[in-house]
C-alpha cells in the first residue's frame, strides 16, 4: 500500500476518533451544523438550573403524583448504543401522563466546563418521544423503572449535585474524577434504588 494511501487512512481514523468524542458529550447535529443541546447556550441552561432545582423541590412535595425511571440511549439518530457510546437521562411522569426528561450537560462544547442540570432539552424529549411512538431510532434501553426507584431520596440526590456545582468531564465515565460528571455518572450516581 503506498505511502499516500496510509496517510488517508489515518487521517480518516482521527476524525473518526475525533467525532466519537465530541459526540460522546451530548451534543446533536441538526440540519448539517453542531449544536449545544437544544440550540441554547449553555448560560442559558445554566441560568435555567436554579428553575430545575426550584421543580424537583416542589415534586418532593407531592411524590405520590410522580414516578421516575433512567433511561440510556446513543447520542446520535440511528446508531447503536455502546458502553462507551451513550447518554443517560431521567424520565419524570405523573399520573396524567405528562412526562419531563431530566439530564445533566457541560454548558461548553469541550472536555470540561460547567455543567448543568437541564429539563426537557430537544435533545432527550425527542428522542424519548420517538420512543414512546415505537420508533426506537436513538436505541433506547430503560434500564431502572419507577418501581425499583426511590423518588424522592432520588430527586434529593440530584439537588444534591446541583448544589454542589459539579463541572462536566466529557470521559468521567472512564475516569471517574472527584466533583466531575458526565451525562452518565450525573444520573448513575443519583439514583436510589428501593429496597426490597
């Protein structure tokens, strides 16, 4: 093989490799350009944290109306979901049937920056949506159902973590560093299961 034809092949590894890790950070592509969540900045969505905060307070108020369950999915339409290759997010329902998502994002499009708790972003309520129409596009998996959960020592852990102003780390799933999270361990770390 010459010399040329290798050069192109490594080149098209990096940007391969490139793009799994700036997708692996929970942004979506949406009509041919990069954009941070639902097409706001990330002050926006940090501003719009203390709003977050001020709902969660209020459902621990009443938790018999909600139940809560953690779902995983691929960051991008039409690919399969991987370990390393996935965002979890929470979906909050109450008994009309209405229903919240609930994650946690870097306000910034790069490895580490503030993060934030955000309700209801295009970029999981879509999703989940196509879902709940049996369209399974983003590979969606539930893997804890309200049952097996907690609600409110959940939703007390998630204040919790927005007190704390954990910073976003794209990889802290792989190396988990203190007083970071990612979309994944943000939502892992809060869940309380029931006992049983």
């Amino acid at each position: 093989m010459s010399t040329r034809n290798w050069r192109i092949k490594y080149q098209a590894l990096f940007y391969n490799l490139l793009l799994l890790f700036l997708f692996n950070s929970c942004a979506t592509i949406t009509q041919g350009q990069l954009y941070f969540i639902d097409r706001k900045t990330g002050v926006i969505i940090l501003n719009n944290e203390v709003n977050v905060k001020v709902y969660l307070e209020e459902m621990i108020c009443n938790p018999e109306q909600y139940n809560i369950s953690v779902l995983k999915r691929s960051p991008l339409r039409y690919q399969k979901r991987t370990k390393t290759w996935e965002h979890t997010f929470f979906v909050i329902n109450n008994p009309d049937g209405e229903f919240h998502t609930l994650s946690f994002y870097g306000t910034v499009f790069t490895f580490y920056s503030e993060g934030a708790w955000a309700l209801d972003t295009d970029y999981d309520y879509i999703p989940y949506k196509l879902y709940l129409y049996g369209k399974n596009d983003y590979d969606i998996l539930e893997i804890w159902k309200s049952d097996d959960i907690n609600f409110v020592e959940t939703i007390k852990n998630i204040i919790k973590k927005i007190d704390s102003n954990n910073t976003y780390y794209l990889l802290d799933h792989v190396n988990n560093k203190d007083n970071m999270d990612n979309c994944n361990t943000a939502v892992i770390e809060s869940i309380v299961l029931t006992l049983y």
